[in-house]
C-alpha cells in the first residue's frame, strides 16, 4: 500500500491522476498535524514500502507501473 502525503496543491493533484492512471491503491494523509508528525514540510511526497519519493521520482514511478498490477 501507498501513502500519498498531500495538500491538493496542483503537484498533488497531477502526481494523484497518475497513480489513479497507473492503478495505483494508495492512501491519502492530508491532515497537517500528521504531516508534521512524520516530518513532512513539503508536498507531495508518495510513500511505498518506507522508502519516499518527491515529486519528480513519485510521478517517474507511477509512469513505470502504468499497466502492472501492484
């Protein structure tokens, strides 16, 4: 499972039409009291399996997984 750290900014919002595209399940954390607890200060930012990715590798990995099954 994914969870996608997001505000709705405008990043946020393409990088989640990728993963939707990409069949991508994830989950969406929003409330900025958890941001900040997991120590998150900027958006988007896409966790799979612990490891996070910023935007531009978030969005490079959904683009590779577009037609998989996860």
């Amino acid at each position: 499972m994914c969870v996608l750290f997001s505000t709705g900014c405008p990043k946020c919002t393409v990088l989640r039409q990728k993963l939707d595209s990409a069949g991508v399940e994830y989950e969406v954390v929003s409330d900025v009291a958890r941001l900040e607890a997991e120590g998150i200060d900027y958006v988007p930012v896409l966790e799979v399996d612990g490891n996070r990715m910023e935007f531009a590798e978030a969005v490079k990995w959904a683009n590779a997984r577009k037609g998989q099954k996860e």
